[in-house]
C-alpha cells in the first residue's frame, strides 16, 4: 500500500512527466498551446497600463503619416529630442513603434472620428480638467495632452498598441516556453504548468502591461535561439531555413535596442558552434553565411532610419540627443560593465533580477540538478541560455540609463526572461510538489500585485505592490487612471471596482479551457 501511494503521488505531481505520454498526440499539444495563447492575450489585455512611452510616438507618427518625424509632440517627453535640419526623434531604437504602428493604423478608422468628436466639444477651450495623479510629472503630462487635443488619442493609441501589439507577443513568448518545455519533458501537464508560472509568476506579467521594446525583443530572440536548437524537432523546417531565421531574430534584435548586439553575436555563435559539429569548418563557414543573410534586413532598415532621422546611418540615436545630468558617462551614457551596476541590476530594492522575480535564484541551482539520468538540457544548451542572460546582464551594467529603472521597475534584463526560465524549469521538476506549489503561489502572488499596482518608486520598492494590494484591495491600471480623472468621478464617484471585468474574463477563460466538452484531459 506504501509504494502504491507513492507511485499515485508521483504520477499525479503537477511535474511529472508520464512515460506513456512522452510524445502526446500533436493535435492536443496544439489545441493546449491555442488556448494557453488565448489566455495569456486575455489576461495581459486586462491589466493594460496607459503609459504613454516614447516608442508610442514615433507609432503614431508612422501610423499617421508614414513619418519617422514626431515633431507634433515635441516637449511632451524627456526622451523627445530635436536635431536641427532633422526635426524631432525619440531617443530609441525604431523596432517596436515599427510593429506596433500596424494595429493602430488599421484602428485609426474606429479611433479618428472619437478623437475628432471629443476635439469638437473641447472647442470652446477653457482650463484642462484635474487629473489627481501622485505625480506632478503626470499632471503636467495629461494637461498639456489635454490642450493639444492629444489625450484620448494617446489613451485609445496605447490600448491599441497594448492590445494587438504587446500582449499578443508576450502570449506568443508563453507559448514558445510551453513547446520548448513540451519537447523537454514529454509532457503537455509539466509544460502547461511551467508555460503558465512563466506567464505570470515572472515580470513578464508586469512588463506586458504596456509598448516595451524590451520584452518583445526577448521573445523575439528566444524564438530564434529555439530554432538553432530545434528541441525533438519542434520546427519541420530544414537546418538552412532556420539558422536564416535565427540570423532574421538576431538583426531584429538589434532594430529593437542596441542591446540586441549581445544576442545578434550569440546565436551567430551558436549556430557556427552546431554546424561545427555537425559539418566541420566547412559546415560552420555556411551557417555563418545564412545566418548573416537572416540579419542584413532588419540592420539595414536601422541604418536607413537613423539615416533619414539624423543624417548618419551608423550613429546610434543616443548620438545626437542632448546629455543627461548624472548619466552622461563613457559614450552617451554607455561605458565598460560597473560592478555597482552589476550588483543594483541583480538586488536593487526597486529593480533588481532577484527581487523582481526571486524565482529566478532557482538557476542558480540548475549545474547541480541537470545531470545524470534526470538530465534535461545538453551542455551546449545550457552554456547558451546561461551565456546569453550572463551576456546582457555584463551588457546592461555599462548602461548607466539603468540607474533609472527606479521609475519603471526592472526592464533593461527583460530579454533574458525566458532564457532564465528555461534554467529554471529542471529545477522545479525536481522540487517535491508541496515545494512546487508553494514557490508557484509566491510567484504569482508577486508577479500579479506588480502588475496591478506598478509603482516602484515610493515607499519599500517592490515591496509597494504587495503591501497596497493587501491594504487595499485588487485593481487593474487603467481604472486606476480613469478613476483620478474628474469627468470619470462625475459618473464613478467612488471609482470602478475591477472585480466584473475580472469575473468576465475568468469566464471567457474557463469556456475556453472547457470546450469542446469532449477535449481529452492533460495527460489522459
């Protein structure tokens, strides 16, 4: 009777991975991953933030005009500069605003003749309404919008971008967690579980709420890195096809942020280092050849845009912007790795690695775990995955912009996100399922208060969230917005519960995992 308990706790572990099941039936594998993309989509659109950043500008210039120009909103950013002769640009890489203006131009017929109509009635003029933000930053902002007739265009365009453009990404970067993890552990049970603790146990959560060039390049690149690996064949496509499309992540990567360049060169090296072995020197030269084929695109469509933006198709745009008090260090900010940096981007109580996701501390473990029989990635996976975290972590230390994140909450490691992960998911395989659980719920518990609550900047930093959440119950954003809006308080004077809108998508959720009614179970 012992070892039959036994064996029916271990075959029901949320980790275990059942030998009969090792290679589960394709079509359940995909109709999980539809679903966990689905849920994903639904519970980033919910806890969309309204922060207008700066890649949102040069979005709304495309989608407007076709334009990189953003000189229409010029003095609403710190990160909005002018050169003369050029006119004004944002002090960023053009990647994201380049994805994220093709929803809002295709939205731009719903959200014009709102703006249009709201414009007509602000026509009289008179002092903007009181917004009762913590911020006198905000407060500026949103009169200033407010006189420009810019505000509802600016909130409508961020919904947009968040919704059609971000969120989608981010459930996309789940979904490749959930397929590499699948191949891993042959089981759609451990996978699902694994996928799910990624998407909101992590700051992926947090950082989706809103446009961020850092999380979606993450994905980006782990897709590539995913297709040079090809775990139990996960792609159909022949080796050539896709260390090109590893080649076509790398240079996305870098029309993203300049701090793409640490995985443009690491899957350059990685996909030489599998053609080395498979194909000697010879093999190495041609996947060296095709990978730099995949990023001459995506770099040349950088170079041309700083050349029309700026005169120069290889200065970066931090070139040309004025310098910054107290980060103007080494080149525009940019110098070798500090170890001060170093130490504040890992504990720093506002923005550090490990206190944003201290879940993150389990790969350190993972040298001792993966091996021997219970071995899930082979060496050159694993030194990849640790290397290229390892590599922007170095990377982003001579960033001194990073000093800023006390503002924004952890951003400049977000790439690494579901690289850490997947040295992270061995270990909690291996963890008893009490210890699982229990790690699981803190995760998530964290994650999801940093994704309501998103200041970082007062009080105990990370902290802040959990405390205000517990004291004060749960929210979503952009009620949170709405609610210190004095037309909105004219209808909500108490403002808007969040608990409909969440009971409304736990709905939607739940219908989507339960039908058809006749879908086999995980692992069935």
């Amino acid at each position: 009777m012992a070892e039959s308990e036994r064996a029916r706790r271990v075959r029901h572990h949320p980790m275990t991975t059942p030998a009969s099941t090792a290679a589960g039936p394709s079509c359940r594998t995909r109709s999980i991953a539809i679903r966990l993309l689905l849920t994903c989509w639904i519970v980033y659109t919910l806890h969309f933030a309204s922060n207008t950043v700066r890649e949102i500008y040069l979005a709304l210039a495309l989608g407007d005009h076709f334009s990189f120009r953003v000189d229409e909103y010029q003095g609403l950013h710190p990160d909005l500069f002018e050169k003369p002769g050029y006119g004004w640009h944002i002090n960023a890489n053009p990647g994201v605003s380049m994805v994220a203006a093709i929803p809002y131009a295709l939205a731009r017929p719903l959200i014009d003749p709102v703006v249009a109509a709201v414009n007509r009635r602000r026509s009289q003029g008179g002092e903007p309404p009181r917004y009762e933000s913590p911020w006198p930053m905000a407060r500026e902002f949103y009169a200033e919008a407010w006189r420009r007739g810019l505000d509802v265009k600016f909130g409508l365009g961020a919904f947009v971008m968040q919704a059609l453009a971000m969120a989608p990404s981010s459930a996309l970067g789940a979904v490749l967690v959930f397929l590499a993890l699948r191949r891993l552990f042959g089981s759609d049970r451990t996978a699902l579980w694994l996928a799910l603790l990624y998407a909101f146990g992590t700051p992926v959560f947090f950082r989706t709420g809103h446009l961020n060039h850092n999380m979606m390049l993450g994905h980006i690149v782990f897709f590539g890195f995913l297709c040079l690996w090809n775990p139990g064949g996960l792609f159909p496509w022949s080796r050539a096809a896709r260390v090109f499309l590893a080649g076509l992540s790398g240079g996305a990567a870098l029309l993203f942020d300049y701090s793409g360049v640490v995985f443009l060169a690491g899957l350059f090296l990685y996909a030489c280092y599998g053609d080395l072995r498979a194909g000697g020197w010879r093999g190495a030269r041609a996947a060296a050849l095709r990978y730099v084929a995949g990023s001459l695109g995506p770099i040349l469509l950088l170079w041309f845009y700083q050349w029309r933006s700026f005169g120069h198709p290889f200065y970066p745009p931090q070139h040309w912007m004025p310098p910054v008090p107290g980060i103007e260090q080494g080149y525009q900010g940019f110098s070798a790795p500090r170890w001060d940096l170093f130490v504040a981007l890992g504990i720093d109580f506002r923005y550090g690695l490990f206190v944003s996701c201290p879940l993150f501390l389990l790969a350190l473990a993972v040298p001792w775990v993966n091996r021997g029989a219970r071995r899930r990635l082979a060496s050159p996976e694993l030194f990849a995955l640790a290397g290229l975290s390892l590599g922007l972590w170095l990377f982003a230390s001579g960033i001194h912009y990073a000093r800023i994140q006390y503002n924004t909450g952890i951003r400049y490691l977000a790439p690494a996100f579901p690289f850490l992960f997947l040295l992270v998911a061995p270990v909690l395989a291996r963890l008893p399922r009490l210890a699982f659980y229990l790690i699981a719920v803190a995760a998530v518990t964290q994650s999801w208060c940093l994704a309501m609550y998103r200041d970082v900047e007062r009080g105990f930093g990370l902290a802040e969230p959990l405390l205000h959440v517990f004291t004060s119950g749960f929210q979503l954003p952009f009620l949170t917005v709405l609610s210190r809006m004095e037309a909105f308080r004219e209808y909500f004077p108490h403002g808007a519960s969040p608990l409909a809108l969440m009971l409304l998508a736990g709905a939607v959720i739940y219908g989507i995992w339960r039908w058809p009614p006749s879908a086999p179970p995980l692992d069935s």
